[in-house]
C-alpha cells in the first residue's frame, strides 16, 4: 500500500478526520492482578516501613532525652563552675577581691 505524500498532506489540512480505531480488550481482566504474591509483597512492605518508622521514633526520642539530660547536668554544674571561678586564686596566688596594692606596706 502506497500512500502519496500529497494525498496524507491535502487531508490534513483539509480537515478530515482520520478514523481512530476503538481499542477492543484482548486479555482477560483477570490474569493480570497482581494475585496473592502482589498482596504478600505489599504485605511484607508495609511491615518492613511500619518497622523502619517504629525504630526511627525510638533513636529521635533516645537523642531528645540525651539532650535533656545533658540540658540538666550543664545547669547543675553552671552555679558550682561560677562559685568555684570566684574563690579560685589569682594567677600571682592571691585570693581574688585582695591586691597587694591596698594602701599597707609589708611587714619587712
């Protein structure tokens, strides 16, 4: 069969209309579910994702409690780091509040 390039040209811009052919169903509309191996598939990966978002809960509920305590111990231990930083002695040994400048000679 030959189609003529001007023949397929002059039909489309005339307008016509080219027939479509309506599809017509050749295989049987049950052998193609997916059957008890698609649903045990799907099965197996809801378990697997309900597990996955089971576990990442347990690891971001362990580092929030983590961050907690931590929290907690950093304010326990801030008024005992700042008393011992104000009754530590000087670096020329002398307690802090006390310069050897105060107005009184040594004893000699």
């Amino acid at each position: 069969m030959m189609v003529h390039f001007g023949t397929v040209l002059s039909a489309v811009f005339s307008g016509a209309e080219t027939p479509m052919p309506t599809p017509s169903m050749t295989v049987d509309p049950n052998s193609v579910t997916p059957g008890p191996m698609g649903f045990a598939a799907i099965v197996i990966v809801v378990i697997a994702v309900v597990l996955l978002i089971w576990d990442m809960n347990r690891r971001v509920r362990r580092v929030r409690y983590r961050g907690e305590v931590r929290e907690e111990l950093d304010a326990e231990q801030a008024p005992q780091a700042q008393a011992d930083a104000e009754t530590a002695p000087d670096a020329d040994g002398e307690a802090p509040g006390r310069s050897s400048d105060d107005g009184k000679t040594p004893p000699a």
